[in-house]
C-alpha cells in the first residue's frame, strides 16, 4: 500500500523557511569575512575561500536536503535542521577564535581551513531547508515549476535582504560576535518554535530524537555561545572596516601601537609627536623635511589615516600646514581621537570615504604634497595602485609638488617593481626608497617610492635620510629602471595586487 505523501507546509510558513534559511547562510558568509580577517588577512585570497566554502556548504546541504527530502517527512526533519543551524553557528566563534591563533598569516591552506571553520557548518545546515520545504510543497509536477520558482526566488530575495542588512546596517551597528550569537539565538527560537507547532497537529507524528537527545543539543549550543562570548578577541573595537586595538609601549610611557587586523599599522607618542617610529615613517618624514625650507608651512594631502602619525609630525614641524586626510573609516578616526590624542580642526581636516572618490573632488594643482599610506591588510587597495589614480595625484600636485607612497612587498618582489613602473608611467621624476636587503629580494619590506613632475631634491634627501639609525638605499635613474625592468604597469582594467604581494 502506497504511502501518502506529508501535508504541506501553509504558503506563507514554507516561504518564511526560504527565506530565512537562505538569509542566514549569507549573513554568516559576510560576517565571516570579518571573523578570519584578524589572523589571515583582508585580501581578494581571503574573500575568494570564504565565498568559495560557502558556496560548496551550500551544493553539498542542498544536495543532502534533497536525498533526506526524499528518504525521510520533511516536516519532521525542518525544526531539527534550524536547531542545528543554531548550534553550528554557535560553535563558530569559539572554532574561529581559538582556531585562528593557530592558523594566523595568509598560506593558503590556513586561509581555506579557517574559512570552513568560519562558515561551512552552519550553512551546511541551513542550505539543506530549501529542498525540504520545496519537497512539501509539490502536490504534482504540473506545478512543479511554479512552486520551485517561486520559492526559489523567495530563497533568493531573502539572500539579497540579508547581504544588503548586514552590510549596510548590521555590521555598522553590531560586533561581528553579536551578529552571530543573535542569529544562533532567532534559528533556536525558530526551530522550537516549528517544532512546537508541528506538534500541535495531532495527526503528525512525534518528531525525532528522545528528549534526552534534544537536552543534548541544547547543552552544545548554549556551551558553543557561552564559549564564543568569553573565547579571545583580537580587538578592542571592531570598525566597519577593522578588528582595531591600541597598545602601550612599555618602553616609551607616551607611545602608543596601534593594530588593525592585528598587524601593527601606526606608532604614535602622545607627548612627542616628532617622534617617528617606524622606519617607513621616518623615510616620509625625510621627503618632508626636504621639500620646503624649514618650519614653512605646507599643504599635504593624505590617502589613509590610520594613527594619523605624518600628519601629526607635520603639524609639530610646519606650524600653520594645511592638511586634510582621507580615511574610509570613520570609527578608526574615533578611535584615534580617543585613545592616539588626535584634534583635528581648520589646519587638520579629515573627510571620511573612499580616497579615490575623494581624490576626485580634490581641486587641481591644491597641495605641495600627497602622502599614499593606504592599505587592506599589507596590500595597497587595487584601486589606489594604478596608473589612473597616479594621474588623480598628479593633477592634484602642485608644479614642484611631491607624492610619498608606501608599498610592502616580500620576496619574490613581485609587487614593489610593477608599481613602480606604474608611478613612472604618470611622473617622470621618481625615487625608490628601502632597505639594501629588500631592494637585493632578500627580505620582506616597507618600500617609499618619491615622485614628481620636476627634479627632486635628491641630494638633500639622501642626506636627511642618511641621518636615520638603519641605513637605506635610494634608486634612481637607469638603476631604478633596471630594478623595474619590464614589470607591467597597472591600471583600472588590470591590478591584481593582492596576486602580486609575494
């Protein structure tokens, strides 16, 4: 005798499913993002693995929600597949947090592994509703295609929803350890809540698992929340943009580190704001110092903030500088208000947003200097490397103005070589600024790269940086073009940075 098949679910509950299981898996991808970028990075690398993992979460719960669909009555599997899409995101800040130190830097099988660690399974889980509740929704296969599509779509909109919330308002409003705890919270309550009013219809039978089982997976989901609420967190606060945390010098009462994505980004002293730290700093600092007779004020332009180190030393050593800075997040300008002593006011601006767009609006031929310093993770942003935004700088600069650009590289020095010849492309007069075993491939580095549309003031500059403790090299002329050699240069239609850093 053939069975009957299950009721269906009501129209609106089936399309409440969809949708909700399909936007938590992208709210869990997004956040995702932000949960490994503290020990692995921010770069194209990190995004591709978290975005390939949730991919493969996805096709493989679908597939596995359909075999189960068709083995098993969806209605008594849905209530227990959102409890354990609960328990799987619960369980994931531990996993990350405590996986991640053991995982940091940026290889590539960290990278995947702590991805999948992130993301795969709770939206192994959640992926496996759809199928469900599709299943209890054909009655015959004369509305198969309507009742796939529709849900599908639904399924879809809810993905969309919640890319959209979370990027635009979530993540601007809640830690990302909020974010997911409050998401285990909602699919717990709607997993009880189904369960609760499936059992209602007397002519279904009871749902699986003994209540000693269902005790059980209560107990690991609220340990995997109690463990993802007090596990480690690299960051004091977290930004929309970074995992940020300020350290005090022991050795220096007024210096202060700052870190974002646990990577130290900017030294500052609150009582000694000539006092450079970092050697990168200290080679700007001589571009500086060079470019106008001393203590004449100038006007720089900054693309990145961070610690607002440079423009605070050329506050302290050019009284009366007018200088604005363009820094895309808006919190870390909070955050070094608070706790790195800036003030900002008429001769320190700081415009908030993208530095391309901001550059945009920049007035020609406004400033003697534009310092580049921008960077996700130890990459500069593609779209700040190319020779487009080189030519947005070069018309922002005065005649005898001067760009200063930091760029990290490791060996091979893939990267360092092509934006060079990306700065030669716009500037005929460029300078290479870095350590002898960096410039020999021999070493990981901070690089300065000077450029110009008139002659530097080489001499001088040479001179001031030979005042620094670590000695450098500076490139120039025929040998900088054959350290460059036939790199090529980049552009809005090609930049692959992130491919380039060794």
């Amino acid at each position: 005798m053939e069975t009957a098949p299950p009721r269906a679910l009501p129209s609106a509950l089936a399309s409440a499913l969809a949708f909700g299981a399909s936007g938590a898996v992208l709210v869990l991808e997004i956040v995702a993002l932000r949960l490994v970028g503290p020990y692995v990075g921010v770069t194209l690398q990190v995004s591709s693995s978290v975005i390939g993992i949730s991919l493969a979460a996805i096709a493989y719960g679908a597939w596995l929600g359909g075999r189960l669909a068709d083995r098993y009555d969806p209605r008594m599997l849905l209530a227990p597949a959102l409890i354990l899409g609960a328990i799987g995101a619960a369980v994931t800040l531990p996993l990350v947090r405590w996986g991640g130190e053991l995982l940091r830097g940026g290889a590539a099988p960290a990278v995947l592994l702590l991805a999948a660690l992130a993301v795969f399974l709770p939206a192994f889980v959640l992926s496996a509703i759809p199928p469900m509740v599709v299943k209890l929704q054909l009655s015959s296969l004369r509305e198969a295609g309507t009742v796939v599509g529709r849900l599908s779509s639904v399924g879809t909109l809810g993905a969309i929803t919640a890319t959209l919330g979370t990027g635009f308002v979530l993540i601007a409003a809640m830690p990302s350890s909020a974010i997911v705890l409050s998401l285990a919270v909602l699919l717990a309550l709607g997993g009880l809540t189904l369960g609760w009013w499936l059992r209602r219809d007397e002519t279904h039978p009871e749902l699986p698992g003994s209540p000693r089982f269902r005790a059980l997976l209560a107990t690991i989901g609220l340990l995997g929340a109690g463990m993802g609420a007090i596990s480690p967190t690299p960051c004091d606060i977290e930004t929309a943009y970074h995992c940020a945390r300020v350290e005090a010098d022991p050795d220096r009462p007024g210096g202060r580190l700052l870190l974002l994505n646990s990577a130290p980004h900017s030294y500052v002293d609150l009582d000694d704001p000539r006092h450079l730290e970092f050697e990168y700093v200290q080679w700007i600092g001589a571009v500086a110092d060079v470019l106008r007779p001393a203590g004449a004020p100038i006007d720089a332009l900054h693309i990145g903030g961070g610690g607002f180190t440079v423009p605070n030393y050329l506050r302290a050593t050019r009284p009366g500088s007018d200088q604005l800075v363009l820094e895309l997040d808006g919190e870390l300008v909070e955050l070094d208000r608070r706790e790195l002593g800036l003030v900002t006011g008429p001769d320190l601006r700081v415009r908030v947003g993208d530095a391309r767009v901001g550059l945009t609006e920049r007035p020609a031929a406004g400033y003697d200097l534009v310092v580049g310093d921008a960077f996700g993770h130890q990459v500069v942003p593609w779209h700040l490397a190319t020779r487009e935004m080189a030519a947005e700088i070069s018309r922002t600069l005065r005649d005898d103005g001067v760009y200063a650009q930091n760029v990290i590289d490791y060996p091979p020095d893939r990267f360092i070589p092509t934006e060079v010849a990306t700065v030669m492309a716009v500037f005929p007069h460029v300078a290479l600024i870095a350590p002898a075993d960096a410039l020999a491939g021999e070493a990981g580095s901070n690089f300065v790269i000077v450029a110009s549309r008139r002659p530097l003031p080489l001499a001088a500059l040479i001179a001031r940086l030979a005042r620094i403790e670590k000695p450098v090299e500076v490139l120039t002329g025929d040998e900088l073009a054959r350290y460059v050699g036939s790199a090529r240069v980049l552009t809005d239609d090609y930049a692959p940075t992130d491919q380039l850093l060794g």
